[in-house]
C-alpha cells in the first residue's frame, strides 16, 4: 500500500534491485492478471485532491476516485469528465482515454490532462507536459501506462451546471414508441440534451 509518491519511489526501487515485474491498481475495477512472482502497488490511498475554480482544473492522486472530484468541483458549477461510474479511479480511467458519458460534446478525458507525475520504471519522479516531454506525455493519454506509475494528474474541468439523466429500462416489446415519446420530450425540454447517450 503506496500513501505518497516517496512510497513510490521506494517501492520501485525495490522491485528494481531485485528484478521484479511492477503492477499498480487503485480501484481493482480494470484486470491485473496474475501477479505473481511481482510486486502489486496498491495506490488506493493516495487522495490528495485539489479542485482549483479559478482556473477550472483539477489535480488528483493515484487513489482518488471520480465521485471525489465530482462532488469537489459541482457546487461550482464544474464536472470533470468522469465515465459512467463515478467509482473508477481518476488516473486507470483517464490514461486508457476515457470516454465519458460527456465525451460526445467535450472529448475524452485524456484529451483535457494538462501534467502527469510520474515515477518511471527506473525509479525517477518526472513532471511531464505536452511540452516539456511530447512523446510520453501523448504515450501516456491514452496508451495506459508500461513506463511506471502516474502518482498525480493535472486536469482540466468542463463548465457543467447542472446534469439531468439516469437509466431509462423498457419492456422488451415497447422500444419504439418508447424512443417517439423520449425523443419528443427531449425537444420540449427547456435546455435540450447536449450529451444523449444511445
Ligand atoms: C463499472 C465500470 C464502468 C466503466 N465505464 C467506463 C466508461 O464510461 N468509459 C471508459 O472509457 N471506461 C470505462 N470503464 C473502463 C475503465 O476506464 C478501466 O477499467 C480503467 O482501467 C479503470 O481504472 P481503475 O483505476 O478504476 O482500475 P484499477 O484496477 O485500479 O487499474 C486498472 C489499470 O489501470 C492502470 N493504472 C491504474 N492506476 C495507475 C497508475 N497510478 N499509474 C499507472 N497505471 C495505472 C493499470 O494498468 C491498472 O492495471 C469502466 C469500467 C467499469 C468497471
């Protein structure tokens, strides 16, 4: 169990001495595969979070899960681009793209990351930025991650205030008119639905 980028770090240079393959989780919710003979960080507690309203970014730990930021940044009328669970860990989700129940209107979520940190697989802390380190940092947004462990993630905020929406279930011989009448009603709306899900 990593509780800071130091434990990190060590952790690393650890597994490095001795040769040993390196996994990660925070939530579990994506598949390890099997770890053994390795060494399997736990980052879940990791939940430094900051949610910064002048600038609408946010910059979250290797723990941290969306319903988190989610309940951070809402009372200013801010939402990050979580997905369909608020359950995921911040940084599995984002570094795998992460396409978002909001993703049609604002992108993935990986196309809004401003800094990673991270402790490559040698055992260095690095800061990196579309500028400072382009290939790894467009490597990183969107490719996982083979290179080390993301220990924080600079990210930027959409202007949501307010969201309307749940699960909608049918009988299994009613969809149609089902979808006229949903349709219909969506037109009536006062703020018509800019992020309609199939
Ligand atoms: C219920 C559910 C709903 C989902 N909905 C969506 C969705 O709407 N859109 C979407 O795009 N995806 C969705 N996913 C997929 C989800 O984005 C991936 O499973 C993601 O890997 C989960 O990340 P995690 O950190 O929660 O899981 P974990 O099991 O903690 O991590 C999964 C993997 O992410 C990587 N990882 C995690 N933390 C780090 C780190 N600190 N540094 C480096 N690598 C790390 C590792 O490769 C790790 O094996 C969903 C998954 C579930 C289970």
């Amino acid at each position: 169990m990593a509780a800071s980028t130091a434990d990190v770090v060590a952790a690393i240079c650890h597994a490095k001495v001795r040769d040993l393959p390196v996994g990660v989780h925070s939530t579990g919710h994506g598949y390890a595969g099997s770890s053994t003979g390795g060494m399997l960080i736990n980052t879940s507690n990791m939940q430094s979070l900051s949610v910064d309203t002048s600038t609408g970014s946010a910059r979250a730990g290797a723990g941290v899960r969306w319903e988190s930021v989610i309940a951070q940044a809402a009372p200013h009328g801010l939402a990050p681009l979580n997905g369909s669970s608020p359950d995921l860990g911040v940084i599995g989700y984002t570094l795998g793209g992460g396409m978002g129940p909001m993703g049609r209107t604002f992108g993935f979520a990986a196309d809004h990351v401003n800094a990673i940190e991270i402790v490559t697989n040698d055992g260095s802390l690095q800061h990196v930025t579309a500028d400072s380190e382009p290939e790894l940092f467009w490597a990183l947004c969107g490719g996982k991650c083979a290179v080390g462990i993301v220990t924080n993630i600079d990210f930027n905020l959409m202007p949501v205030p307010e969201v309307y929406g749940g699960p909608s279930s049918f009988p299994r011989r009613m969809p149609p008119p089902c979808f006229t009448r949903m349709a219909t009603g969506c037109v009536r709306c006062p703020n018509p639905p800019r992020h309609p899900l199939p």
